[in-house]
C-alpha cells in the first residue's frame, strides 16, 4: 500500500507538472497528456480504493480489537482528516501517558543542572525543529510534538520497529544509516527536500553514552526556508 501511495503521488506530480507547463505545448498535445496521465491516476486509485475496502479494512476488522480501536480513533483526531471528519459516535478513552523517574521535588537531575517533567516536555516541542528518537534496538522512543510539524506522526508508531515506519523505497538507505551509525562509520546523515515550496532539511545523528556506546539515533527535521534568505545583520528586535 506504501508502495502504491508513492506511486500515486508521482502521478500527480507529473499532472502537476503537465499543467504547469501548458504555455509550451500545442493545445492537442497538452490534452492528449492530460487524458494520458489523468487516466493512469484513476486507474491507480481505482486499484488501490478496491485493496483497502475489500483487503485491507476488512483484515483489519479482524485482528484490530474494540479496545485498539478507540486509540486509534483518538489519533485520528489529532492527526486530522483528508476529505471529511466522521461524527463521534461515543466517548474516546485516554491513552496511557508514560511515566518518567523524576528526583525527589519532583525535578529531574542532569550533570548541568535540573528541569521538571513539564519543563522537559515544554522545551523539547519549543524547539524549532522536530526530533524523534530511535534507541539502539531501532525501535522508535518518542518524538516531540511541535504546533507546526513538518511530517504529522501518530503516537501508535511508538514501540514499533523504526524499519516499519519507512516505505519500502527509502528501507535501504534507513537501514544503512542506522548500520553505519551503530558501526561508528559514520557521524551524521542530512538530506533536504522541496516540499509545498519549502526546503526542509533533514538530519539523522548517532547518539552515544559518554564512553562511546551506541544509545540510538535521532533525527531533525527543519524548515530553513527563511533561514536561507538571511543575509547581512540584525542586532536589534523589531
């Protein structure tokens, strides 16, 4: 189903694409590329409609229990919707929130100091990127949750496999960071990509304990688009 998402957004793409670059084509030529490419994309997502409502909701309906359920409804929620909002049909349960190991004054203690488990929370989602961390057995251990995240994340993708998280195009070059990081091969990892006219960013370090163990990796994502157009000096506030 990943694999057929991206082939879907790549067909839209060319549309895109298609349409932005009317001006140079012959009026007959440019609809006989529409025809061809708008047909490819209700074919692609006449085939992928039919998996999910007779393959995918279906099993679903079958492994997924009516407890899971709720908590998935309550991610949804945060997450949003594409085309409609469903009506709530009945009070949505709480999820769990995990407990954190706090000093005595309730403060948590560092080697430079101490901040409370709100103050922790508060900073991490005040910071100007997001961060999501993956531990040394690659599973996926938290991420921050900024008011404007750059990719939306449910919280279900906590505990699972970070291999599971990717679709099957970008596996690889996931699994060979995480090798390299865990191999000491390799410091750092970036990537910047063009997105709704925005240049994010994206970075992927290895974290290690004081004595060089690795502990996991975490990853950055940043829009600099405005950070690109600074030039110059500002010395004063506005």
């Amino acid at each position: 189903m990943w694999m057929e998402h991206d082939k879907i957004r790549k067909i839209k793409k060319d549309l895109y694409g298609l349409i932005a670059a009317r001006g140079n084509l012959a009026f007959t030529e440019f609809m006989g590329r529409v025809e061809g490419v708008a047909a490819a994309l209700a074919d692609a997502l006449s085939s992928h409609f039919y998996k999910e409502n007779n393959i995918l909701f279906p099993t679903a309906m079958k492994v997924i229990e009516a407890g899971e359920w709720k908590e998935i409804r309550r991610q949804f929620d945060e997450l949003g919707y594409c085309c409609f909002t469903p009506e709530r049909v009945e009070p949505v349960i709480e999820a769990e929130k995990p407990t954190l190991k706090v000093e005595p004054g309730g403060f948590i203690q560092f080697e430079t100091g101490s901040l409370s488990r709100e103050e922790v929370e508060s900073l991490l989602n005040a910071l100007p990127v997001d961060i999501t961390f993956v531990d040394k057995d690659d599973t996926v251990r938290y991420f921050t949750q900024s008011k404007e995240r750059i990719f939306p994340r449910a919280k279900a993708v906590i505990g699972r496999k970070v291999q599971q998280c990717h679709p099957q195009a970008s596996l690889p070059k996931v699994v060979q960071i995480l090798e390299d990081f865990r191999n000491g091969r390799r410091d750092r990892a970036e990537f910047w990509i063009n997105l709704k006219g925005r240049l994010i960013h994206i970075r992927y370090f290895p974290v290690r304990s004081k004595e060089g163990n690795y502990l996991g990796c975490i990853e950055f994502t940043q829009d600099i688009t405005d950070i690109q157009k600074i030039t110059g000096e500002k010395r004063l506030l506005d």
